[in-house]
C-alpha cells in the first residue's frame, strides 16, 4: 500500500510517527478552532499525503467532529476516490514548477458552493515549486480565505517558500521516527529484515525506504557504491561506472551524497555515526584515498550537479557526471 493509493483511493490512514500532530489536530477540530490553512514540512515519502487525507476526510465529514464517521454520503464518496469538494494539486513531474494557471483554477474551486453542502478542501503538494506569480496568487487566497474552505499545503522545507506564505498558515514539521522504530515499522511492511543503511538513507520518511528495499533498491544502491569505490581505488572504468550512475539516476546521486558525507565522518573519527556501517570497508578505502579537503570539494560539486541537472532538464546527464568523476580522478 503506498502513499499515493491511501490519499486518492482508500480510507485515510495515519502512521505511528504523525500520531502527536494528529492528536494536536483532533484537539483543534473538536473545539472547532481548526485553522484555515496548514502548512506541514515532511519529506515525501513520510506519509505526509496519508496525512492530508485523514485531514480532509474528517473536515469534510456530516459529523463534523474530530473523526470522520466513514458511513455518510461524504465519507462514502471520499473512500470512493470520488469526492466533488476535495481537490488535490501537485506539479505534473518531480522538479516542475506549479504554474499561475493551476492556482488560479484553485482559486475559482476555493470560492465555488459546496457541491454537497459542506466545506471545501484544497491539498497542494510541493508548495515549493509554485512559481513567483503563483506564490503570490495564493498568497491572496490566504490573506482573504472563502468562507468553508480548507487549505493543507504540503512542503519538503520550509527554507524554500515565501515568509508571507508561512505566516498565513499553522506550520508543523513532521516528527522523525527515530532509526529503531522506522527499521521495525518496516521490517513489519515488508516481513523482512532490512540493514540499518536502508533506513537510514531515507531518514523521516520510513515508506520511500519501505519501497525502496521492496523494489530491489539494496542491490541498486550496493551497485552505486562498489562501482564508485572501484573507480576511486583504481581510476579507471570510468565508462562503467558512468553506466551504473546513470542507470540508478537520480536516485545514485543522492546515494553518493551520503556516502561521500560518511567518509568525511570516517576521517573526522566519527565511524559510529555512518550510514553505510554494511558498506564501512568501502567508506574506510575512500577515506584513506581521499583527503579531507578533496572530498569536501567532490561532496560540493556533486550538490552543484545535481541542482544543475534538476534546474536544467535539457543538460546531458552523462556528460556532466563523466566530467565529475573525472575531476575526482585528478
């Protein structure tokens, strides 16, 4: 059962990690002092959509209490998938902006009758991608918000959304599962065992690391780092291990960013706090290859690339890893 399924098609669910802010939000909706606007920080794949969606369920709901009922013709229509007032917004491809377009649609649904005679509720994902004109149209929304509608922005960070923005919502930060309890909540998923690594790679959002170890990621991810490390030991291959990066891209790219993160730990003395503990002869082989200073620059550019490659879809992804590795091979 992914994220996605639970917040368009099933009855909405919360995870363990969210109950706190959940409770905080039953709270505010049994005293009927639940806010217009919710701006919650998580990553994705940290069950924020199922979040929004138990939200949305229990808003929209006949009962109007701080549960939704699940048996009236608003709670039958939403587990049905089929909601007319709910209304959920999300940019076509990961890195795309939200254009002024969409939030203008949203505008006209926020001030639209309630098709069932309720509230309405409006879900954005990915507020951070809204382009300027569209930050500053919704912006409006929430200075003056429609009498009856709900509005639940979703974002990876706060850092990257406009400080007016911020102050028209209630703001919560997802919880982080601590490793143990991520590692057992998905070992229990999967009814198998998983290596601490797994978790940790995907810290605070326990289903991307769920589905990655369900999609055969382990073996991706061991792939990047062998590839990689071979590469640093020996300076050659470097075809072959353009050819692992890409193949596992973008994903390897972020996988490097941790990796190249614990050999900075393993130098600074810190092998206790690695990530990579399966993989710590490959991090200790890195380390004693590479200087501190060197890798710090490698760990850089590598940061630089990958904002290049996301801002610029047009950029030849081979040509601009083969130049990276290159340079660490210098």
């Amino acid at each position: 059962m992914n994220e996605s399924a639970i917040a368009n098609h099933q009855a909405p669910f919360v995870f363990p990690w969210f109950e706190p802010v959940w409770a905080h939000w039953q709270q505010l909706l049994s005293s009927a002092r639940f806010p217009h606007a919710v701006l919650l920080s998580a990553p994705p794949g940290s069950g924020r959509r199922a979040m929004a969606s138990q939200l949305a369920k229990v808003r929209l709901c006949k009962s109007q209490t701080d549960n939704a009922c699940g048996h009236c013709h608003s709670c039958q229509l939403f587990d049905a998938g089929n909601h007319p007032d709910l209304h959920w917004l999300a940019p076509e491809k990961t890195g795309k902006q939200i254009g002024i377009d969409a939030i203008r649609k949203v505008q006209r649904q926020a001030i639209e009758t309630s098709q069932l005679g309720g509230a309405r509720f409006i879900v954005i994902e990915r507020v951070e991608s809204l382009g300027e004109a569209a930050a500053n149209a919704l912006l409006k929304s929430l200075e003056e918000p429609p009498a009856g509608c709900y509005f639940v922005l979703l974002t990876d960070s706060l850092d990257s959304l406009l400080a007016t923005i911020i102050s028209r919502c209630s703001v919560w930060k997802a919880p982080q599962p601590d490793g143990e309890s991520a590692k057992y909540w998905i070992e229990q998923a999967l009814k198998c065992s998983v290596p601490d690594h797994a978790v940790g790679l995907f810290r605070g959002a326990p289903l991307a690391a769920r589905d990655f170890v369900a999609s055969g990621g382990l073996e991706h991810h061991h792939a990047v780092i062998n590839g990689f490390t071979t590469y640093v030991k020996t300076h050659v291959g470097l075809f072959d291990t353009l050819a692992v990066l890409t193949s596992h891209y973008p994903a390897s790219l972020d996988w490097l960013s941790y990796f190249l993160l614990d050999v900075l730990k393993w130098r600074q003395g810190a092998q206790h706090a690695i990530v990579h503990s399966y993989h710590h002869q490959q991090v200790a082989d890195v380390a004693n290859l590479m200087g501190t200073q060197q890798t710090h620059m490698a760990l850089r550019q590598l940061h630089q690339l990958q904002r290049q490659l996301q801002t610029h879809t047009g950029l030849n992804t081979e040509l601009v890893l083969s130049q990276w590795l290159l340079s660490i091979g210098e």
